[in-house]
C-alpha cells in the first residue's frame, strides 16, 4: 500500500505541472482501493480521464469524493515488486505515465456527473458497467500509431513534459519505464526528451492544450517515425528469419 502522503505528494505534483487541472478534483489511490472491481489489475497503475465513472468505483473512492473528475490508481505492490530499489521514485514515475494519459485536462461539462445514489443507480446499471470495464480491459492492444493508441507520439510528448517539469520542480522521479512495456520498439526516455529539449523549454508554463496543438520538433517527428518503421519491420513477414533462410 502507498502511504497517503506519497499519494498527496503525487497529487502535488500533478497541480505543479500541470495547473489546469486544479479545475476540477483529482483522484490519486493505491490501486488495492479499487481491489474487487473490474479495473485493470497487476499492473503499475491506470488512468481514468473522468468522462466515464461507474459507481462501484465512486463508492471505492468513498469520503474522498468531491464530484466529477479524473482518477489515477497507482498500484504500490506492483510498483515495489518491479522497482523495489527506489520505491518513491518509481511512484513518481508511474504518477508521470498515468498523468501523460489524463492530460490535456478535459472541460466540467465533459466529466462523467454519475455519483452514488442518483436516479441511474440501481442493480442493473451495476451490472451493465462491470461488463462495460471487464470487456474494455480485454480488449486487444492498439496497433501502434493508429489513433486508437494510448501510447502514441502525443502521450510520449506529453509524458517528456511532465516529466521534465517535475523533475525542474524538485521531485524525484524514476525515468525506468516512463512510457511503459507497449513501446518496446522505442528508442528510451532521454533520447526522446533531448529531441524535445528547445520544446520543453519554450513551452515549459503552457497549458498542455496548447502543447497538443503546437507543432513538434522535426528532431522529436523523425525519431516517432523511425521507431514505427522499426515497428512495422518485426511485423513484416519478409524479416521471417525461416524467410530469409
Ligand atoms: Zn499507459
């Protein structure tokens, strides 16, 4: 379990760099909150952006509840078990890859409204919601650089700013696995945070709405572009080794 100050600490880091998102409540729990309910399980952690919330997972979050916003679960034993040396900064880390996903913050009028008690509540929409996440979870990994994917060039832009700013702001943050296991075929974080370097200084106090709709550096495009053609060569049947011989 993370102490709740860790979690409060995460919950700082996330107003420091990104301050938009003091607009609405941010929930930051140990995934063993949620234990029970279909959400994704045994992995560093997950993000819900807030324009879905089913009540099961409102009740979870219990007293805490505020109203309508986004929610990071940070899975502390999962965290400790693969990055045990420095649990702290292996948090934080897991708190940049989880912000990169809820980021650019969403409007109020776009937050799921749905909270415990409400004229929706009752047994069936219960049920239909755990189907909803349970097959949502199973669902295949996106192919990269389709727009369905949540690992995309923009969350890898993202994550490098968040990223940065945190770590200009002080905070320790483990930069081991930053973009998570789906980007196998990408170069690591600091290759990607040095084709970001005059970006990240230039835009280091912009909202990241106006990150999204701002040109990347060439140096950053070519380096995504490089990575999907080495993608799309494992997936070449031509690079079959039985093929070639
Ligand atoms: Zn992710």
């Amino acid at each position: 379990m993370i102490a709740t100050s860790l979690l409060d600490d995460c919950r700082r880091l996330a107003f420091t760099v990104a301050p938009e998102l003091e607009a609405n409540p941010l929930y930051v729990v140990d995934a063993e909150t949620l234990a029970g309910t279909p959400n994704p399980a045994d992995c560093l952690g997950f993000a819900r952006r807030g324009n879905w919330m089913d009540y099961e997972t409102i009740d979870r979050i219990g007293d805490a509840w505020t109203g309508p916003g986004p929610l990071i679960a940070l899975d502390g034993e999962v965290i400790r078990e693969s990055h045990g040396e420095n649990f702290t900064a292996a948090v934080t880390g897991t708190m940049v890859h989880e912000l990169a996903h809820i980021l650019p913050a969403i409007e109020a009028r776009e937050l799921s409204h749905r909270q415990p008690g409400d004229k929706m509540d009752c047994d069936a929409v219960r049920q239909n919601q755990a189907v909803s996440l349970s097959r949502s979870i199973a669902k295949p990994a996106a192919e990269p650089g389709s727009c369905i994917d949540p690992h995309n060039d923009q969350f890898i832009r993202r994550t490098c700013h968040v990223y940065s700013r945190a770590v200009a702001h002080g905070w320790d943050v483990s930069i081991d696995g930053l973009f998570g296991g789906s980007l196998w075929f990408a170069c690591q974080p600091a290759h990607w945070i040095t084709s970001l370097l005059p970006e990240l200084h230039s835009m280091r106090t912009a909202s990241f709405a106006e990150i999204e709709t701002a040109t990347p550096p060439e140096a950053f495009t070519k380096l995504w572009q490089s990575s999907l053609d080495l993608y799309r060569s494992f997936q070449d049947p031509r690079g079959d080794i039985d093929e070639q011989i």
